[in-house]
C-alpha cells in the first residue's frame, strides 16, 4: 500500500461517521484525532495496529503514516477532527519534534466527550475552532511523549513523495533526491524507512508497477512498451517486481485484463 501525502482543503475539518470506515494509508501536516461514540474503528498508526473502542480516542501527530480499515462492514458512530497545528500555535509542544508513546487515549475525560459531542454536527467555524480546542487540551493531558527523529526541512516528506509521483517514469535515484532537497542520502533513505515505512526502491517499484497496471487495463501498448513508458529499463526488473506486486506477471495480468472485457 503506498502512502499519500494528503492535503486538506481547510484548517480545520469534521467528519462524521455512522459506519466504520476504510481509508488508504496517508500522512499530512494535520493533527489528527477519532474519537468513537459506539462500536469501534481500526486504525495502524506508524505501523502498529490499533482498535478504537467506544469512548475511546486516537491522535496522530503531523507525518506519521496512518490509515483505517475494517474486519467487517458494521455500523458505528465516530468523529474525525483534522486540524492545522498553526490553529493552536505556542499553545502546545512542537509536534514536529515529538509523538504519543501510546496514540491511544482509553480514558478520555467528561469535559473532552462533551467537545466530541458539540463538534461532531457543529457548522459554526468559531465554534468548532472553540471545541478543537478544549478536545486537543483534553487529549494533550493524557498522553505522554517522546522525541521523534526530527525532520528539519519543513515537509519534506510531502516534497519528496510529490517529486516522485512527478517523476517515477525517469531515471531517478535516492542521489537524485539528495541533491534536489539539498540532503544526504542518508537522510533521505531515513525518510523513507521511518516516515513512509517503506524503502526508495520498493515505493519506486510501487509507483512504477502501478502505473504499468493502469496501462495494461487501458491501453492495448505492448508490454515491452508500457515497461519504458513506465520507468522500467530491464525487462527482467519489471517482471520480478510486478510479479511480486500483484502476485502474477505482466503478461498474465494483461491476458486476465483480456478475458475479463470478453465476457
């Protein structure tokens, strides 16, 4: 599953669910927090799965990669409060620095529930600015934390993913990041092992293979075509990793794709 850098269109964003939910593997420069009024949602936090139960809360701190998912369509009753760190600025630690040894709050207080409460159908900005506020007062004084490895360049996480998803068709390397963000690739290979859990060459494969998948069900290309169209420059390279992808190689998947339009 290959994270995304997600980008909210305000500062602060509410969602309401009545089921739990499934969402892709993301990160962004938000705060994160799901509180459940009834049943559960599953969440993996940096790697780490995770129940919410009823009553209970989870918070993610900014550029840690998370995602929701589900064992079986139930019903629940939850709310997501996605809000800028700069909404609280001075009010609280530098969260690029640190992160929750434990993202899950079981014993949330009284006072917190009832911000839950407000905010979940609330339309006032003021106001749900207001209950952001008491909720991440609430959430702070219950979790502990410890320092993170910090991320000196202001998101580069998001810049580097968005270089690659610009770029994966050429030729590039971790050195061709290093010297575009002015790092070492060291520091690079770091972001991709502690921030998007995964290494450069396998998110490059990643990104690759998929597009050459997207190809093969639109397009009637060649396979050998599609592997450069795709940034591969070994056929052998292309087969290994889409094989290890999707489980089958290219010329198998693109004959199933043929079979399943004459049907």
């Amino acid at each position: 599953m290959v994270p995304f850098y997600e980008i909210q269109p305000s500062d602060l964003t509410v969602i309401h669910n009545y089921r739990e939910i499934r969402f892709h593997a993301h990160l962004h420069e938000y705060i994160e927090i799901a509180y459940v009024f009834k049943e559960g949602q599953h969440i993996d936090i940096d790697g780490i799965e995770y129940e919410i139960k009823s009553g209970q809360a989870a918070v993610v701190f900014p550029d840690i990669v998370h995602y929701y998912y589900r064992n079986e369509v139930r019903p629940a009753d939850e709310v997501l409060v996605i809000c800028s760190p700069k909404l609280f600025n001075g009010m609280f630690p530098d969260m690029s620095s640190v992160r929750p040894k434990n993202p899950i709050i079981t014993d949330v207080d009284e006072t917190t529930k009832l911000a839950f409460q407000q905010i979940a159908d609330c339309t006032s900005f003021p106001e749900k600015l207001g209950w952001s506020l008491i909720i991440m007062s609430g959430i702070m004084k219950k979790i502990s934390l410890e320092h993170g490895k910090h991320i000196p360049v202001e998101s580069l996480t998001q810049k580097i993913i968005q270089y690659m998803t610009i770029n994966f068709k050429q030729d590039i390397s971790i050195e061709t990041l290093a010297d575009e963000f002015s790092v070492s690739k060291y520091y690079i290979s770091h972001i991709f092992s502690d921030r998007i859990k995964i290494s450069f060459r396998n998110y490059l494969a990643l990104l690759r293979t998929e597009y050459a998948a997207s190809l093969m069900r639109t397009t009637d290309d060649s396979i050998t075509n599609i592997c450069g169209c795709a940034g591969f420059t070994s056929q052998r390279t292309f087969n290994r990793a889409f094989k290890q992808i999707y489980g089958v190689t290219p010329r198998e998947y693109k004959n199933n794709i043929s079979e399943l339009y004459k049907e």
